[in-house]
C-alpha cells in the first residue's frame, strides 16, 4: 500500500495513548467510546 495522507486522523496525544494502550484501531475505539458513553471513566 503507498502512502495515502487521507487515511490518516489526528485523534490528539490522549485518545492516541488509549488506542494504543487498549490495542485498537480507530474504528474499534470509536465504538468502544459509544458503547462507555454515560458511564463512569477509570479511575487514573
């Protein structure tokens, strides 16, 4: 696959950090954020 700079998103440092510590892509993640919408965040 070439380099296609459309297929990249900046998601900012906070979401990028979760992604990569959750092991998801985007698409994952951003249904992983709707399914925890109105729930309680982790404790840090």
């Amino acid at each position: 696959m070439s380099f296609d700079p459309a297929l990249f998103r900046y998601v900012g440092v906070e979401n990028a950090t979760q992604m990569t510590t959750l092991n998801m892509s985007l698409d994952y993640y951003t249904s992983y954020l709707s399914s925890q919408a109105g729930s309680v965040p982790p404790a840090q």
